[in-house]
C-alpha cells in the first residue's frame, strides 16, 4: 500500500477533530486551518536487489499550521501538532503501516503571516512506512 498526504491529513483530523484539515490546499478565508502538502526529498529508498526488495518507502510532507492574528496561538497549536508527530511509531493509517514519524526540525517553523495577518508556522516531517 502507498502512502499518501490525504493519511496525514486523515491521522490529523483525527487526532484533532477540532481542526480543520485540508489536503493540498487550505481554505485562506479560514482564521484556522491546518493543510498537509507534498514535498520533495532527496531520500530514495532502493534496497539491494531493487526496489522490490525494500521493505519501506517514505512520504516527505509539509504542514502548514495557519491559525489566527494571534502569534502565541498559533505557535501552542503548531507544537501541539509538533509534539503529537514527534519520534511517533508503529501505528497504522488505514491500511497503511507507519513505521516511524521523522520531525525533521526542532520545533514548528514561523514562516510569517498571509494576506490577511494570519500567522503561519511550518512542520517537515518524513513517514516511513512499510510497503
């Protein structure tokens, strides 16, 4: 089975039902949202013998917390989500075996504010999962 960004967004929404969670986009009119985006790596995963013979694959996923004028707020709900994804393992998505939850900061990233002030904060992290 491969993963993909919609399991994020799906290990999210359920995680914090609360929230908003949008897959490959988010609602900008939104004061809350929280959106799960693809994102290339330089992370291949071929075992010896071919691809057939790896056990894992990875899946490099941005999320983008974007939540109120609020900068406090938005920084307790980015590490709340941080510190959920933080070295979790062994837990499944669907059908999807998800080994480990690799953050790949020390922290949520403050990437300023939209249009509309809204402040918004990033988390790169990198799923492995059994193929």
């Amino acid at each position: 089975m491969m993963m993909r960004s919609d399991h994020v967004r799906q290990l999210l929404q359920a995680a914090f039902p609360s929230v908003p969670c949008f897959n490959g986009a988010i609602d900008r009119n939104l004061e809350y949202a929280v959106g799960v985006f693809s994102r290339r790596s330089s992370n291949r995963v071929v075992a010896v013998g071919g691809r057939g013979n790896s056990s894992y694959n990875i899946l490099p996923v941005t999320i983008l917390v974007h939540w109120s004028q609020d900068a406090d707020q938005c920084e307790q709900t980015a590490q709340s989500i941080f510190d959920y994804l933080y070295c979790k393992s062994n837990f499944s998505i669907g059908d999807v075996n998800v080994i480990v939850a690799d953050v790949l900061s020390s922290g949520p990233i403050d990437i300023d504010r939209d249009e509309n002030n809204i402040c918004e904060m990033t988390i790169n992290v990198d799923f492995f999962y059994e193929r």
